[in-house]
C-alpha cells in the first residue's frame, strides 16, 4: 500500500510551492495541481531528486478537478494526501463589493475544497489512510475589506470539522491551518492595492506581530509536514494557527 502521494493544490508559485517542495524533500511523490503552468515548481522538486507531476485544473470546475484527480491516482498511484491551498482574493469594502468578487473567492476556495476533497477520499477511503489540509486564514477571525474571504475561510474550518467527523472511521485526519501575514505573490498584490510599498507594508505587520517578523511560505509547509505525517494520525478536526503569536 502506498500512503506517500500527495496533491497540493495552488501550487504554482507561494505557500502551495513550498509545501510541495517541502512534502517531495519528505518522500512524498507530489502533484503539483494549479490553473497556471506549474513548471517552476516541479522543476525545482526534481532537481533537488524528488517526484512531481505537473497538474493542470481550475479546482472550481467539476470535470477538470475529477480528471485530474484520476490523472495522479493513474500516473502515481491512489493520492492519499490532499492540501487544499488554491486561493484567491478580491478585496473591497461591502458597499464596493461586486457579486463576481464574492462568487469567485466563494468559488475558489469552498467550493475548490469539497470539490477536490470528494474527489480524493474515494482513494483515501479505499486505502484505509489519509490526510486533508485545509488552507484557512485568521482573516476568518474578521478582516475590513475582505468579507467575501473571511467568510470563505471561516467557512473552511467548518468544512474541516466536518470533513474530520465523516472520515475518521477510514483512517483519515482532517485539519485547517490558518496562517497570519505570508509573504507572497497575494499579500504584495495587498500592498500594491493600499497603494504601499511591499517593504513598509511587511515593516508595520511585522512590529505587531509578537515574534516580530512577517511569516514565510516554509512556516507553513513545516506546519502542513507535520499534519501530512503518518504520526499526526490523533491530531483531526483542529484549526492551527501559524501567525508568530495568539489571536483573538
Ligand atoms: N499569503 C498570506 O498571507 C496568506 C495568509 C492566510 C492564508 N493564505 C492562504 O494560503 C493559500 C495560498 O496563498 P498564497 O499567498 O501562496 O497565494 P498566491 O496567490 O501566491 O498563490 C495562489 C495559487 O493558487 C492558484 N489558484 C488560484 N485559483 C485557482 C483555481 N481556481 N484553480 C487552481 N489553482 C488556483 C494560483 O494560480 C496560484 O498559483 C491561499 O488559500 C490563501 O488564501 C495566505
């Protein structure tokens, strides 16, 4: 039985990248699942000796996120791991909030989640093993300017919970982590939009963050490693915040 195949999906580029990186640096033969070209990524999990398998899908859209679900489990073997890390934003105060803007990070994100994940614990089930992260955020906790996000991932701890009472019995764990400020691609697009620069905005998060410093991507693949591991096998249902200190 081989428990060591992994889908991470968003993994283009950010927080998905690194932990695709950091599961292939653990054994896992990894499925590196975005919309966008996925080359970098697996290019750089190769040379470092390890297994990935580019994956081509809009997690939004039933058809391609089954075939491509059915592509690694024929290509690598039955995927036993899921992280759920494909997001979006699309910021704005309430009254500016268009339909498209709530739709589409619903979309992504809840939607994106069960889609895979039902894809995927057809495999889980059959093997008797398995692990679901999820991607949520303390933007959960409530964020100005982002109700359309913060709804969609308080929406995945609940999908977590859930998802980690149905799927217990079969071997499989389910967790969310909800990561604080991480610098990537997202939160300099954040600065862009505030009109700040990347290194003011980093700056001021960082002096109320209490280790002092914004996180980085690998922060959160350690944090998904651990979750992912077959000795994490007590840990389910529970949302981890990696965010260098407490919240509210
Ligand atoms: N960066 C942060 O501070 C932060 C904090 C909390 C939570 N998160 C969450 O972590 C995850 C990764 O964030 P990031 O900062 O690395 O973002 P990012 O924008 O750098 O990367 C997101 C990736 O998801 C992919 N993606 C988007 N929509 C997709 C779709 N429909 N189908 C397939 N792939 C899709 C993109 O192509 C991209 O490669 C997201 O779920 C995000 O909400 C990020």
């Amino acid at each position: 039985m081989d428990q060591r195949i992994a889908i991470v999906t968003g993994a283009a580029r950010g927080i998905g990248a690194a932990i695709a990186q950091r599961l292939a640096r653990d054994g896992f033969a990894v499925a590196v699942l975005d919309q966008n070209a996925a080359t970098d990524t697996v290019d750089t999990i190769t040379t470092a000796g390890g297994t990935a398998l580019a994956v081509e899908a809009d997690v939004t859209v039933t058809e391609q996120v089954d075939a491509a679900v059915a592509e690694v489990a024929e290509r690598l073997g039955p995927p036993t791991v899921l992280v759920n890390n494909a997001g979006i934003t699309r910021d704005n105060l309430i009254f500016k909030m268009a339909d498209d803007d709530w739709d589409a990070v619903i979309g992504v994100h809840l939607r994106g989640a069960f889609l895979m994940s039902r894809a995927v614990q057809r495999y889980q089930t059959e093997q008797r093993y398995g692990r679901i992260v999820n991607l949520s955020s303390t933007s959960a906790l409530g964020n100005r300017g982002q109700a359309n996000y913060a709804t969609a991932k308080a929406g995945l701890q609940g999908f977590t919970k859930t998802l980690a009472i149905e799927l217990g019995r079969f071997g499989v764990t389910v967790n969310a982590i909800a990561p604080g400020f991480i610098e990537t691609d997202m939160t300099a697009a954040t600065a862009e939009r505030l009109g700040m620069s990347f290194a003011d905005f980093k700056a001021g998060i960082a002096a109320g963050v209490p280790v002092g410093r914004v996180g980085q991507p690998e922060d959160i693949a350690a944090t998904a490693a651990f979750l992912v591991s077959a000795e994490a096998g007590y840990v389910s249902g529970q949302v981890i915040y990696v965010a260098g200190g407490p919240t509210d």
